[in-house]
C-alpha cells in the first residue's frame, strides 16, 4: 500500500458515503477538469488580475479540499489572501504550485486503482 503525501483519499470516499464507484467517478472529474482550471488560475495570476485570481482560486480550492489535498488547498488560500491584501503573487509561485497540481494529480491516478477504503 503506496502512502499518500498530497492527497488524502479517505476524504472522498466519506464524502461519497463509502462508495468506491462514486469515488472513483469523482476522482476522474478531477483529473477531467483540474488542468483546466489550474490553467485559469495561470492565467489570472500572469494577468495580475486580483478579482479573477481570488475567483480561480478559489474554485480549485473548493475541488482539492474535497481531495483531501491539504498542502495544495492551503497553497490556494493563501495566494487569495496575498492577493486580496497585496495584489500579487509571490515570485516563483506558479512553478511551485504547479509542481504540487501534478503530484496531486498522479496521487489521485493511483488512488483510483489501488484505493478500496480499507485504509479509512
């Protein structure tokens, strides 16, 4: 059993009432839309536009909670806030966070194989 770093799989299947269908249906909603909206959140952050930037961030935040992504969902909270008070990112923010989207992803791709929720 592969430990998970990124995600914490037992957070959707709880949510989907211990139903690994469900579960894995979700899972690949998330790898269906995820790149698209990380590319909107890019995009908002290279624009510097803040509405649009808290907007992104926000909304992929809301879909890696319920991932159980802790590290990515604090990431997202915290680049609304900067923005929100300071109206930019931090240098290197994107790369950083961009490189957190894809270990989410690739937890989330072996979730949906090996995971059975005998590990909740």
């Amino acid at each position: 059993m592969q430990a998970y770093r990124h995600i914490d799989p037992a957070v959707l299947f709880q949510a989907t009432g211990h139903d690994l269908k469900m579960f894995r249906a979700l899972s690949q909603t998330y790898l269906d839309t995820a790149p698209a909206m990380f590319a909107r959140v890019e995009q908002a952050v290279r624009s510097g536009t803040v509405p649009a930037i808290v907007h992104s961030c926000h909304t992929l935040r809301g879909t890696v909670a319920l991932l159980g992504a802790r590290a990515l969902t604090a990431r997202l909270a915290e680049l609304e806030q900067l923005v929100r008070h300071q109206g930019v990112a931090a240098p290197g923010w994107l790369a950083e966070t961009a490189a957190l989207v894809g270990a989410v992803e690739q937890e989330v791709c072996h979730s949906m194989r090996e995971y059975t929720g005998a590990q909740a």
